[in-house]
C-alpha cells in the first residue's frame, strides 16, 4: 500500500501536476518540470488575496505569466438572505435584502419594495414626496458606490492618492445618510408603501450645499488619472468585452456602457418617476477597463443634476406625505424622537394608545404580524451602480414572502471574468476585476 508524502515534490491533483518546492537542488526541480509535456501550473488567487474584491476566489492555470484559463469561485459569503425573507414580514425583508450588496442598500431596498407594490397593486398610490426622496437617495447612494469602485481600483493598480480622495467624498454622503435615517449603511429606510420617515428640518439645503461641494472635489480623481501616462499603460485595452461578449453573457451596467450600447433602466423603464428628471446616459467606446473607469466618472455628474432637480420638487411637496394612504399597509411614518433623545414622541404614542382600543390593536397586529399581499409574482428592477438589480417576488396570500429572489449585477458580471482575462497577464487580472466593480455580499446572498 502506498502513502501519501507531502514532502514530495510533485504529485497529481483533479487540477493537474502539482509541485511542491521544499528544498533539494534546484536544478532537479526545474529539470522535473521541464520534462512535462505542458509546462502549465494551477494556482489560486484568493478567496483572502488582498487585490479581489471581498471573498472571491479565481482558480488560474497559467503559462508562464499568461492566464490560460480563469474560473470563479463563490459561495464564501453566503448568508441566505433571500431564504430569511420567507421567515419575516414584507416589511421586515427590507432590512434583509438591504444587506446584500453592502455599498448599495438603497437600490436594493427600492427594488424589493417595488415588487411589492406590484403585488398590492399600489404603484400609483406611492406619494410624489416619497419617490422622489427615493430618488434622490438612491442618486446619492449611486456616488458612494462610486467612489469605492473608482478609489478601490487605483489602489488595487498602485495609485494610493485616488483612494484618499474617493473616500473622502464618500464619508460625505454617508454622513447625509446618516442625518436622514439614522445609518450610514443597511438603513431599511425604504418601505413598501413609501419611506420609513420624512426628511428632517433642513435636509433639502443640507443637500444642495452637498452637491456643490461634490462638484468640486469629485474631480480631483479624473484631474490626477486621465491622461496619466501610467494610469493609461494598465488600463487601456485590458480586459476587453466588447458589445456582443456582454449581450451573450447577460452583462448589463457600466460594463455594458463603456462597448458603446446606451442602456440604463432610469431611461429605458423609467421606475419612481425618473421619466420626469433630465439627465445623460454616459457611454464609451472602448469596452475596456479605462472605458468603465470614464464612464463612472461621468456617472457621477449626471447623478448630482438629478439630486438638484429631486431637490427642486421636494420643496415644491414640503409637508406632503411620504407612505400610502392605506392604514392597513402603511408602516407608521410619523415616528419622532422624545424629549430624551429616545423612543417615540409623545404625542405620537398618545395618538396610537389613547384614541381607541382599535387602533391600538390594529397597530400591535400590524407591527408584529404584517400586512397580507394577494397572492401572486411580481418582478420589479432598478438601475442600481453595477447594472440591471432585479427583484422577483412570489406571494402566497399570506403575512410572509413565499419566495424572493434577486437577479444581482454582480453575480452576472462576474461571468465576464473568463472573456476578460484569458490570454492576459496576470497582473492585468486585478484591473479587469476592479473594472466590473463585483460586491460579494450581493453574489454570495
């Protein structure tokens, strides 16, 4: 019977040959690899490599220091958030799915919650108010995710100083995010029916003076990158996907945008009133990672003139409403904080408990049981930073969601990968990933 030894230098693998430098002469070593037929080694990049985004895992055959062959591993993130869904309210599933891709909550929270709505059949019962703050938050939500796509893909390329810049402007709208809801991240501030609260006393200013200092400062990244000599070497031609590459493999976003094809569901199935804002679907030409990095760069000023006109019509619906009419679907959205800085306000608490005992009841049953959705399937998608984020929705009739299930842009994306890299260097494997811009949390879901 034989045994395995460890300690061997090379031995056969489902991969291939694998060999194991542990000492000996070297010249014997690379006398053993030689005589084999394909001189072709397997090795992983991750799922802990410092230059992949979150906990992807790329298996490389290569030759030399060409990638013969890439594939992608997932599934080290998982956390079943579409099957935790089916254990909670409707309204409880927001603060599951707000989870999943982590640098765009908001897109994912709206999409979800219009499903819903579809299936309640109170689409054009949402306020005005309501969608329109939804799209002015999900605008800002778009420049956050931005800014770590466009701050984290330099870094990634050896530019340290986009990375400090990025995030500086990050922190910025993170920290309105948390003026409005309380969080800088995973609010679950959008509900079905509308919006968790109105904007507090003068968030509409706040966001103006917002805008205006962005305008400034979002173009010190472009100022030090385009035209970079450097910049340009690691960027042009890599990670080529041309327009028919991306419409075989379902690639939609910016990496859709930069091979020249103007799609984005804001124009093409306008969703919360987008049909009533003026603003430019940005594309290249180049299809490569230089193409992505422009057009996300000039995302960011079509995103800043739609928050203007959003800020325009709040001031115009001051004091309208911003959840459904309907008592039996509305999520209290009066909520206001107490004299010490906690809870619920009095009057507020008055309201529910002291009017009658229906209400009360109707309130307790509400919170803890839920409203009930007519049975039925409903598919709802937004444009979200990465592309088409779609949200399939199935109800039984009951309290719950029977089934939510989620087309995620990076889960499609990643498919890419292959196109992208092989024939490459391996160092231009980390540019082209950078370039599709792939979160995790909303793969691995």
């Amino acid at each position: 019977m034989t045994t395995f030894d460890p300690y061997a230098s090379s031995r056969e693998t489902t991969e291939g040959t694998v060999y194991s430098v542990t000492g000996g002469d070297w010249n014997e070593l690379t006398a053993e690899i030689g005589s084999q037929k394909e001189e072709k080694i397997v090795v992983n990049m991750g799922p802990q490599h410092p230059s992949t985004h979150g906990v992807l895992r790329l298996v490389l055959e290569l030759e030399g220091e060409t990638v013969s062959e890439i594939r992608c591993g997932i599934g080290y993130l998982h956390t079943g958030i579409e099957k935790n869904t089916e254990y909670r309210t409707w309204t409880q599933g927001t603060t599951f799915v707000t989870r999943m891709d982590y640098l765009s909550p908001l897109f994912n929270e709206t999409a979800y919650c219009l499903g819903v709505e579809k299936l309640l059949n109170i689409t054009d019962q949402i306020p005005e108010r309501a969608s329109v703050i939804r799209v002015m938050m999900m605008e800002l939500n778009r420049i956050s995710s931005h800014m770590v796509a466009l701050g984290t893909g330099a870094l990634e390329l050896g530019a340290m100083a986009p990375m400090f810049n990025a995030f500086r402007e990050r922190e910025k709208v993170l920290s309105t995010f948390e003026r409005i809801t309380g969080l800088r991240m995973n609010m679950a501030y959008i509900r079905p029916g509308g919006v968790q609260q109105d904007l507090p006393a003068g968030t509409v200013q706040y966001v103006r003076d917002l805008v205006k200092d962005l305008r400034i400062h979002l173009k010190d990244n472009s100022d030090l990158l385009v035209g970079n000599t450097i910049w340009m070497k690691r960027t042009e031609g890599i990670g080529y996907l041309d327009l028919a590459g991306c419409t075989t493999l379902g690639v939609t976003g910016p990496i859709l945008r930069s091979a020249g094809l103007p799609w984005d569901l804001r124009k093409a199935q306008p969703y919360c009133g987008y049909e009533n804002y003026d603003f430019d679907v940005v594309t290249a030409d180049t299809a490569d990672v230089y193409g992505r990095f422009l057009v996300r760069v000039n995302e960011l000023e079509q995103s800043l003139r739609i928050i203007e006109q959003a800020c325009d019509k709040l001031d115009k619906l001051d004091g309208a409403p911003v959840m459904v009419a309907d008592k039996k679907i509305a999520w209290p959205a009066q909520l206001a904080v107490g004299a010490d800085g906690m809870g619920n306000s009095l009057n507020h608490i008055r309201e529910i408990m002291g009017s009658s005992m229906e209400s009360l009841i109707h309130h307790f049953k509400l919170v803890t049981e839920g409203f009930r959705v007519p049975a039925g399937q409903a598919y709802a998608a937004v444009e979200s930073p990465r592309g088409e984020l779609g949200a399939y929705v199935v109800s039984d009739g009951g309290t719950r969601p029977y089934r939510v299930h989620f087309r995620e842009p990076s889960f499609n994306n990643l498919q890419s990968t292959s196109a992208m890299c092989e024939g490459s260097m391996v160092a231009d494997i980390i540019g082209a990933v950078a370039s599709i811009d792939p979160v995790m949390g909303g793969v691995d879901r």
